[in-house]
C-alpha cells in the first residue's frame, strides 16, 4: 500500500480547491508551482509582539475594556487612557498593554 506523505495530501487538499477545468487549462503553471524548490526562501511571517493588528483587534478590545469598566476594575480616566491606546495602536505589543494588568473574561 503507498502512502501519502503530509506534504502529498497538503497538495491534493489544495487542488482539489479548484475546478478541473482550470487545471487543465493552467497545469504547466500548477505543477510549476508545487514543483518548485523547497530551497526558494518563503517570506517570514511576524510572531507575537511584532504582529499588526487590525480593525476587528480593536473593537475586541474596546469592547473588553468597557466590560471592565462595567464591572468596575477601571475608573473613568483609566478607563479613556486605555481607550486612547487600544484604538491608535498597529502592534500586539501595544494593545497587549492595555489590559495587562485585568483578568481574562
């Protein structure tokens, strides 16, 4: 019995995301592509604190900062500080600051 390698059924998930016909059209490309070195260096991704954040972050963390607000844990002027921050910031380290020092809810 051959068994496929992780990197095999990887592949076959991936066509079979396309319809026949485009791969039939494109197969020099496709094969090119899968067949390419594994050498050809792959673009780095950002881990952790260096990680951008987006729209929906913030609104995720607004959002748990009103809940604490709520329930008391910030004082207004706490509270609005926070907010300011959460709400300009780009980074996973920035916005991580913002609740630092509050439970997980």
């Amino acid at each position: 019995m051959n068994e496929m390698t992780a990197l095999e059924r990887g592949y076959r998930r991936l066509l079979a995301c396309y319809p026949r016909s485009f791969l039939r059209e494109n197969a020099d490309e496709v094969l090119a592509v899968l067949l390419a070195p594994t050498s050809v260096p792959r673009p780095r991704l950002a881990l952790g604190p260096d990680l951008r954040i987006g729209d929906a972050d913030r609104e995720a963390i607004t959002a748990a900062l009103g809940e604490h607000f709520a329930r008391g844990r910030l004082t207004l002027d706490e509270f609005t500080a926070r907010l300011d921050v959460a709400l300009t910031a780009t980074r996973q380290s920035e916005i991580a600051q913002t609740t630092r020092d509050l439970p997980h809810l």
